[in-house]
C-alpha cells in the first residue's frame, strides 16, 4: 500500500493536512465565501451543511438491493442528515448527489466528508468522483474527476476497468458477472441478492470506473482492511475521530490519466464501491454512506 506522502509528491500535489475538532465538532477554519462572480450557486446565509438532492441511484448487484436500504426511497435517506442509510451493492453501483450551493476548494483545508457504517476491522471502501458544474446548467453532465486516494497508485489498481452484470430475471440464481479484464464471477443468490430492478438496464449493465484491492482476511472471522486515506466507508486513523466520516480534499481530483487537475469549487459528488470482493456469507462487498457534509459550514455544537 502507498504511502500518503509518496503520492502526494508523485502527483505533485499539496497536501496541507490540518486539525481541526472532530464529529460534531469538526469547524470551518475559515468563513464561507462568496463566490456568486465566479459560480452559479454562492453559499448564502441559508445554505445548508448537508445534501440537498439525491440526483441518481444506480447500485450494483447486492443483498439489500431492491429492499432494505436498497431501493430509491433509502437512497433519499441521506437527504438532510448525516443519519440515513443507502447501499451500493457490488463494484460499480453509484450514486450521484449535490449541495444547495457550489462546495469551494479552501486552501491548504480538507473540504467535504462523507459519512459511513464502517467499523473496526470491517470497511468496504468506495471511490469518490467530483464535478463542478461548468456550463451551469445544473445538470451532472459536465467532466468527472476522481480522488485519487492512497490505493490509487498500487501495482495492483485497475484503471478504465468494465464489469457487466446480467439480470437472472430470478430471485434464487446468481447475478454473473465478466469484466474487461479476463476475470468473471457472482453475485451469491438468495432471496435477498438482486439485480437491482429499478435501473433502465433490465437485461444488463455495464458499469465502469477503477478497482481497488483491499486487504481482506478470511481465516475464521472474516475482515477487510481499511485503506490509508481517500475513501468512503474506510475505518482509517481519522475515521471515528470525524463522527465515523472520510474526509475529503477538491485537490486530490485527478484526470484520467491520473493528472492533478486544478477545481475552484464543486457541485455534484458521485460514490461508487470500489472493490469486486466476494464476503462468504457476508454476501458482496458493497460500500454504505449515510449522508455527507461541506465541512466549510460544519459548526460547533452550542
């Protein structure tokens, strides 16, 4: 696994990591700012900390999906809150959400979290993508850039990786997969592992993005690694002291050729599960978020 400071100096980025309090007391360590001259959504005196629309849900296969905390009215859960509770399913299941206003790239200051139901000895990291809103038409249509976290550069990462899942049209058989890689597999079937039946692609679907390869320990008590940094629903160092959040900085977008590029601000957030990892009777890795935050407006609890 990289270093953080390795990868910070590979793609020459900067980053200026800071303290600041933790969970409920995670401040601003500066006030907002006004950006209506340079982008389409300022942050006002009414915005708010947390997401204000759910703009797409579109999960992989997985044990909760079409149920549970895997249909779109949970995915609407983590509107508001930081308390809601929505799962992605297996590699390549995504959803895509904003803020009431443009999230501003602070300098040397981390600038959004995301909130997760990772615990100790057990994350299921997901990978995050960014978008400002360039031709303002508040559609997600315009480039996505992703964080570039610790397990970016490892020998082992796929970048431009495909995986196509095919609907069973059953509830009792496996979701099969291929990749573009070689590599195929399933999706465990039981009466709780679904292709998800509210996406438009009901023979299948394709979804593609980078795949990590975290650590994971099946020897009697099965368990999964967290990765350094750069995550969603990863018990790293900062986890539990952030309000059990991944903390995230606009400056860690990469291209797609893993070039640093360079944002002012950002207004659409996209997390997809970043690893294709079977769990035994666990079912499918699948990454869980419960809602995320522009840390410029977290305050101090009174």
């Amino acid at each position: 696994m990289n270093n953080k400071h390795f990868l910070a100096a590979f793609l020459g980025l900067s980053f200026a990591f800071t303290s600041c309090e933790k969970s409920e007391n995670i401040e601003s360590m500066d006030e907002p700012i006004d950006v209506y001259n340079e982008y389409a959504r300022p942050i006002t005196s009414e915005s708010n900390q947390y997401i204000s629309n759910v703009l797409s849900y579109r999960p992989g296969p997985g044990q909760y999906i079409n149920k549970n905390i895997g249909n779109i009215e949970s995915s609407k859960t983590i509107i508001g809150n930081k308390t809601g509770l929505v799962s992605l399913g297996a590699w390549g299941g995504s959803i895509v959400f904003t803020f009431d206003h443009t999230i501003v790239n602070r300098s040397n200051n981390h600038d959004f979290i995301i909130y997760g139901n990772a615990f100790s000895g057990f994350s299921e990291p997901g990978i995050v993508q960014v978008s400002f809103d360039e031709n303002g038409n508040g559609l997600a249509d315009d480039s996505w850039y992703e964080i570039a976290g610790s397990a970016h550069q490892a020998t082992e990462t796929l970048h431009q990786y495909e995986v196509t899942y095919t609907n069973p049209k059953s509830d009792t058989e496996e979701v099969i997969w291929k990749d573009n890689v070689g590599n195929n597999g399933s999706i465990t079937a039981s009466t709780l592992n679904k292709y998800p039946l509210f996406i438009e692609e009901q023979n299948e679907v394709t979804y593609s993005g980078t795949r990590i390869f975290p650590t994971v320990n099946s020897s009697g008590f099965i368990s999964t690694e967290p990765l350094d940094w750069g995550y969603v629903d990863n018990y790293n160092t900062d986890y539990k002291e952030n309000g059990n959040g991944n903390i995230f900085d606009i400056d860690w977008a990469v291209d797609k050729t893993m070039n640093p590029v360079t944002l002012k601000g950002i207004d659409f957030i996209k997390v997809y599960t970043g690893a294709q990892v079977n769990l035994g009777f666990l079912g499918e890795l699948s990454t869980e978020l419960k809602g995320a935050a522009d840390l410029s407006l977290i305050k101090l609890v009174e």
